[in-house]
C-alpha cells in the first residue's frame, strides 16, 4: 500500500485520552484505579438541560439546520457574550461546532497556513501544537516556569515574534496550570498583540472556575482586540456535557464567513440536540456551576494540604480551572518501593499506576516533563484515598 499522508502519520495521540481509557481499561480488568487524570467534572448533566434536548427529540426537532448552527443557538450565544462578557458579537459571528476542541481546530485551520508561527505558552493543552503542526505551521512554545508560578509574561511574546509570527493562542484560566492572568497582564498581551497585527485565538473553556475574588476577563474586551480575537468556549466544563460535544467559536465577520464555508464541506452542524440542551443552558441559572465551583474548591483545598506535607515536592496554588500542576522532579534519579527506576513524568506516572492505581498526567503531555497534572474533578472519596496513596509513593522512594 502507498504511505498515509504524512500530517496525520506525524500526529501525535492525546496522552489524557490514552490515560483515561487505559484506567478505564484496568477498573474493567478487576483492578482498584483511583483517577485524577481527566479534566471531566462528575457532576451530572443539570436537568432542565437533559429535559429541553429531550423535548427537542420527541418534538421531531432532528433534520439538517445551517452548517453554522441553528439562529435560536446563536442568538442564545450573543446575548451570553454581551451579558457575561460585555463582547457585542452578532449571530452570524457565531458558530456552533462539535465541542471547543473542534473550535480550536476551526480557529486554527483558519488562520495557520504553512510556515505560519502561532506562538503557545507552557505549559499548554497538548492539542495546541498538533493542531499546529497538522495544518502545517510551526508551534514557538513560550516557556513559563514554576519558579514565575507558570505565568507568562508580555516580553515574552514580543521577543519571540518574527515576520513569520500569525497568531498566539491563550488560554485562560489555564490547563493545566490554573494559571489566570489579571486585568494587567492581559492588557499588556493585548498591547502587543495589537502593535504586531497578530490573531489571538482565546480559549476561555474554563471562564466560570475562578476561585480567586476577580472573575475571568476576555482578552477580546481591550481596545482594537475583539477584530482580531478568535474567542473559544463551550458547555462541557461549566454544564458537565462532554458527551453532548457541543461548543461554539466567535470570530470577526470575514473570519467567521470562512470558517462556515470550511465546516460546510467538513462537518457541517454538531447536533440539533446538543444545541437544544445549550440553549436551555445559557438561559437557566448559574447556581449549578457555583455549586460545582465551591466543591472543587473544596477538592482542591484537600488536595493542595497533602501536597504541601511532601518534601520537594512545588506547585503554585491554582486560581482557576481544575488542576494542580506539580514539580516531581527532585525525585527523579531515584527508585520506587517497586524498583522502578525515575527519570522523567512518564516513568513516574507508569510506575504510580503500577504500584498504587493511582492515574495522574505526565507533564510531558503539557509540555513540562518536570511536572504531572492531577485533576480535582474526581469525587472527595476517590481524593481521600489516591492522595496519601502518592504520598506513599513518593515517600517510598529512595
């Protein structure tokens, strides 16, 4: 057979996919796994979601709609931005797509052609450079280190900008660092961004867990960014619908005319159903993801008082989304209880998994092979046991 085309053969896999199902692969097998892997709340779908796409399907509301989405979905989008956000954007700026992992592809593919530099602070959503690289730019990672608690700074983009320079993808609040970056240092990124006529492509999934006093802000609100921001969100997080897979993009209008004509010939519309249950939640309340914010925060106070009773072990305290990224690496070189020999955040998370079940992300899948990720979406159950179980492990080596 001739060779596969070579931007796909080059991809490389998600590493939190491929945790989460081998962890769901071995709980199947019969073995005790504690995960604070994936980023997925364990919250169910709030009701009144379920039961408007529940009457969206007996009502028959189930043909072909706009490849953008449906007007209803659109206009609900509009009028979140403008009340949320204080972003004016008309529906036709809007489009639906199949989770906000398909709209960073559509941002991407968009706005990269071949050569193009998009430059991706790190740690960063493992996603970013692959998408990068398939559409045939090139990824300048912009590195932010534990010692700065991951926080990136203006210089840093205006150093590292060259002729070739088209866009800078931010993420904020942050995965997997929980960094979220203040009125000042977005106006400062903004600045730049503006001085150097490049496309911000914004992914603000994680807008609603905040756990500081200041509430997220959009880089698009600051003057001349809204023209040239890609703004990314979607329902998965705040509304616990991952399976519904359904997000939604907004663009500048040219921009957003493309991006149509692109998922026309891909894609086309993610489900009339989804849509149904996205529109019932952007009009009901927001007392379900407070209430889901105040457990995490919980979780994550559980989960930072165990990490900081480890010696050598360095995080910064998140502000917002729901990880910790932690620094491990004062123990590599050293041994488990198991005789596995450590040298870098995937052997660890191997060899965590093999001797405690405990699933954790290796920082390498963010960029940072010096950290892991833990996720505190997993139950208070599941957290008081998996956590003094990797402070077994690490204590345990030598």
């Amino acid at each position: 057979m001739k060779p596969l085309s070579k931007r796909v053969t080059e991809i490389q896999p998600s590493m939190t996919v491929e945790i989460d199902a081998l962890a769901k692969r071995l709980s199947t097998e019969g073995r005790s796994i504690w995960s604070l892997g994936v980023g997925e709340p364990n919250f169910d779908t709030p009701v009144h979601i379920k039961e408007a796409a529940i009457r969206a399907v007996n009502k028959g509301l189930t043909r072909y709609t706009a490849p953008s989405g449906m007007q209803s979905f659109k206009e609900a989008v509009s009028e979140k931005l403008l009340k949320e956000n204080q972003l004016a954007y008309a529906p036709e700026q809007i489009i639906a797509t199949s989770g906000a992992k398909h709209a960073v592809f559509n941002a991407i593919s968009a706005i990269v052609g071949k050569g193009d530099e998009v430059l991706i602070p790190a740690p960063y959503w493992g996603t970013y450079p692959e998408l990068i690289r398939y559409c045939g730019g090139v990824p300048v990672i912009l590195e932010c280190g534990v010692e700065d608690n991951f926080r990136l700074k203006a210089q840093q983009i205006s150093k590292a900008i060259t002729e070739k320079t088209k866009a800078v993808i931010l993420n904020n609040p942050c995965n997997p660092t929980g960094v979220v970056h203040n009125r000042k240092e977005l106006e400062s990124f903004a600045k730049v961004i503006v001085e150097n006529d490049l496309y911000c492509i914004a992914d603000e999934i994680y807008e609603h867990f905040v756990y500081t006093k200041e509430s997220s802000i959009s880089i698009a609100t600051f003057p001349d960014m809204q023209e040239r921001t890609v703004l990314i969100n979607g329902f998965s997080k705040a509304y616990c619908m991952t399976g519904w897979r359904i997000g939604y993009l907004a663009a500048p209008k040219d921009l957003a005319m493309e991006i149509v004509k692109m998922q026309g010939q891909t894609t086309h519309h993610p489900s009339n159903i989804s849509q149904y249950g996205a529109i019932a939640a952007l009009g009901g309340s927001l007392v379900s993801v407070t209430v889901m914010r105040q457990e995490f925060s919980e979780r994550m106070y559980r989960m930072c008082e165990v990490l900081e009773s480890i010696e050598n072990v360095n995080f910064p305290k998140p502000e917002g989304a729901f990880y910790l990224f932690v620094d491990i690496s004062a123990y590599y070189g050293k041994k488990t209880d198991g005789g596995a020999q450590i040298s870098n955040s995937i052997e660890f998370c191997k060899a965590l998994l093999d001797e405690q079940g405990v699933v954790i992300v290796p920082g390498v899948a963010f960029g940072v092979d010096s950290c892991v990720r833990f996720s505190f979406t997993a139950s208070l159950p599941t957290i008081s046991v998996a956590m003094p179980k990797f402070r077994d492990f690490i204590e345990g080596m030598r």
